[in-house]
C-alpha cells in the first residue's frame, strides 16, 4: 500500500512539474496568440489580467482578424514568406550536400591533418558566429555578391554542426558494407549515393527541419546583405512592420504569429525525426 501511494505521488509530481515547464514555454506564446486578434488599446488594457490570455469575447468574432487584414495591408508579408521559403529550401537542399560529403570524408577516410581539421570544427562550435559577421561581409562584398541570392546562401553552406552531426552518424555505420560495395566495383561516389545516403534519412531529416528553422528565423544576414526590398525575407520586413510609424503592438503580434506558425507545424510533425536522428549519432 505504502509503494502505492509513494509511486503515484512521483507520477502526480512529474506530471505538475511537466505541466509547469510546458506553460512555462506556451504562456508567452499564448498571450501574443490571443493578443493578435485583440483591437490595439485593449492589448494593454488587458495585459494585468487572466483576460490577457484569453481571446475578446466582447469583440464581434468577425473583427478578430482585423490586425490579420491590416498588416498584410501594410505590408507584403506574402512576398516575405515566399522568399523565406525559397531561400530555407535552397539553403537546405544544398547545405545537406555539402556538409554529408565533407561529414563522409572526415569520417570514412585517412589523410594527413584529418584531426587538426576535426579540432578545428570543434573550436568553431563554441564561437559565436556573429564575432566573424564583419569580415564574412568583407568577404561577400568583394565578391560583388551583396544584395544576390548567392551571397545569401552561400555562408550558410558550411555549417560545422551539421558536418560534426553527419559525422557521428556515418561513424556509425558499419564499414563492411562499403567494403562489399567496393569488391562489386562500386567506387567512391557511388557508395555514398547508393549506400551511405540511404542509410542517413533519420540525420538527413533532423539536418533539414534544423536547417530550414535556422534559415526561417535569420534577421542579421539578410538585413546586412540585402539592400532590395522585394528580395527581404519575412523576419526582416517584421523588423520593418516594428519600426515603421505607427506602430501598432496587435499588428506586430499579427506579424510575429504568421512567422511562428510554419515553426510550430514542422515541430508537431517532425519531432520524431529530430530525436530519432540525434539519437544515432551517439550525442548524449
């Protein structure tokens, strides 16, 4: 009787302080939710109060979206997301190539400095990637690549925490297939496209949602490179609908919801994918 109650009390602790740390993390995203569809004064008329979180019961259903209307009135957010979708899916597609290849040869071959490149890529981990913004900028504008496309994706190619996760995943994978592969005649290419990459869908799948997140959500290098209105990707013009008078705080919270929403949808779709592939390479 005694392990009983002693077991359901864990079980009733674990489920409060579950429910504590996920409103923890919802309430402020509930707020800007409910916050959206509220008229501009009663925002912070209501930010004392449970009324915060809850939607206007006392506005018509039919006004609730007016703050929606407005900012894509404002402002062309449509063209926003479709170029923030363009970019996240270029940046993705190509920043799985590059990095799986040079994740391959650091894993799969033995060449002179192979661990002082493995140190380096280590070191880089723990710097901050806005210390080398200034002279990658350099770099791009010598190039003549500011305000282009190219300029955009390229930096973004070589990621040394997407070439350390493929890395640990490849490790992973046992060396006789490839041996088998090789006594069929199959040479080097051939083996990481028809066996390696194959093998890699649980790391390619958390690269790409990674990726395509961390592309979504870059204001700094699109806001240095770009100098184009029509080619600004979505955090960038939110950053506008906030600096341009007037401001309205239920419009901006109308803007910051769009962007969360595809954010949250690969999330509720693709977690699995996310913890199944950390999970194989090993990463604790």
């Amino acid at each position: 009787m005694m392990s009983t109650t002693v077991k359901m009390i864990k079980t009733s602790s674990y489920y409060l302080m579950m429910f504590m740390l996920a409103f923890l993390f919802v309430f402020p995203l509930l707020w800007m939710v409910m916050s959206s569809l509220k008229p501009n004064e009663m925002v912070f008329t209501h930010i004392k109060s449970i009324h915060a979180f809850l939607p206007p019961l006392n506005v018509p259903i039919t006004h609730w979206f007016d703050a929606y209307k407005e900012v894509f009135r404002r402002f062309n957010l449509l063209q926003g997301i479709g170029n923030s979708f363009l970019y996240g899916s270029i940046i993705v597609t190509l920043n799985i190539l590059v990095n799986s290849m040079a994740a391959y040869a650091l894993a799969k071959f033995n060449f002179p400095g192979k661990k002082v490149i493995l140190g380096i890529i280590i070191f880089i981990l723990i710097v901050p990637m806005e210390t080398g913004i200034v002279p990658l900028f350099v770099i791009v504008n010598s190039l003549h690549l500011v305000n282009s496309i190219p300029g955009l994706i390229a930096p973004a190619l070589g990621n040394v925490f997407n070439i350390f996760l493929f890395r640990q995943f490849f490790i992973g994978i046992p060396v006789e297939l490839e041996e088998a592969a090789v006594i069929d005649g199959a040479g080097r290419l051939r083996i990481f496209f028809s066996i390696i990459i194959p093998l890699s869908k649980p790391i390619i799948a958390t690269i790409a949602i990674l990726t395509f997140i961390g592309s979504w959500n870059d204001f700094l290098w699109p806001v240095l490179i770009f100098t184009d209105n029509a080619r600004m990707p979505l955090q960038v013009i939110l950053n506008v609908l906030n600096n341009t008078e007037p401001v309205y705080i239920n419009q901006v919270l109308a803007g910051l919801t769009i962007s969360t929403i595809p954010i949250i949808l690969v999330y509720a779709f693709f977690q699995k994918y996310i913890v199944e592939g950390i999970s194989h390479t090993g990463i604790k």
